[in-house]
C-alpha cells in the first residue's frame, strides 16, 4: 500500500499545479491566439477544474479506504461512505462531460472531437459502474462479516 500512497500524494500534488497554475493559464493562453474563441476561456477552465476537483476527491477517497483497510475497518459503513463519494464524483464529472459533449456535438463541423467526447463519456459511466457493482460487493461483504462476527 506504501506505493499506491505515494502515487496519490504525486498524483494529487500535480492535479493540484494543473488546477491552480496550468489549466487557466492555458486557457488564457488560448484566448489570446484566437480572439474570437476568448469567450470560451472561463467556461473550459471552470469545467476542467471541476473535472480535477473530482479526480481530487477520488484520490482522497481512495486514500481513506487504505487506512480503512490497514486498520482492518474497511468492511464498515465508514468505508461505504468513502465509496459514495467515489461514486458521486464520477457521477459529477459524468454529467458536466454529457453537457459539453451535447454542446460540442451540436456546434462541431467534425465529427472527431465529438467521437473522442463520445468514448469518454462512455469510458466514464463503465467506471461509474463498476464502482457501483465494487459498492454493492462492498455492502454483501460487510453484512456477511456482521453476520459472522454475530455468530461468534
């Protein structure tokens, strides 16, 4: 667990510098070469903030759920309370991604941008799922440990 640790703190500290230094920087790079897009630079920052933000949360969640399982609580309703938040965020960052592929698939003169928006949109809800299917084997394996620990 020490490794997934220290690649979520590195993860984390680089979200962090895109959220803050690089994504609104970029977008008001990209204002200034196309002037005629400028009004697109808050909204694209606003949305890939809120996209990180989310991954944010998946990584503290994520983090919360190993301290859960190295103090051997993770079958507990704590541990599904940090699922939840896993599952909403995705849930979050999936709706925000439907509103821009919408958007972009109305606007776009080509098909590839919406192509790619499609997959991922796709991509996300196949994740969306499986942590969905991970809670809900979460819960049987919770109320089987309760169940077991009740008989001994």
């Amino acid at each position: 667990m020490g490794p997934l640790r220290v690649f979520l703190v590195l993860l984390f500290g680089i979200l962090v510098m895109f959220q803050t230094l690089s994504l609104p920087g970029q977008f008001a790079h990209m204002a200034k070469e196309s002037p005629d897009q400028a009004y697109l630079r808050w909204p694209m920052t606003a949305v890939t903030v809120f996209w990180v933000l989310c991954i944010q949360v998946v990584i503290v969640s994520t983090w919360k759920l190993l301290t859960l399982v190295k103090r051997d609580r993770i079958f507990s309703d704590a541990a599904l309370a940090w699922v939840d938040a896993i599952v909403w965020a995705i849930v979050a960052a999936w709706v925000v991604l439907l509103g821009v592929f919408l958007y972009i698939g109305v606007n776009a003169s080509d098909p590839g941008l919406p192509v790619l928006l499609f997959l991922m949109l796709v991509g996300v809800a196949v994740l969306g799922l499986l942590m969905v299917v991970m809670r809900a084997l979460l819960r049987q394996a919770t109320t089987l440990r309760t169940d077991m620990e009740a008989v001994i």
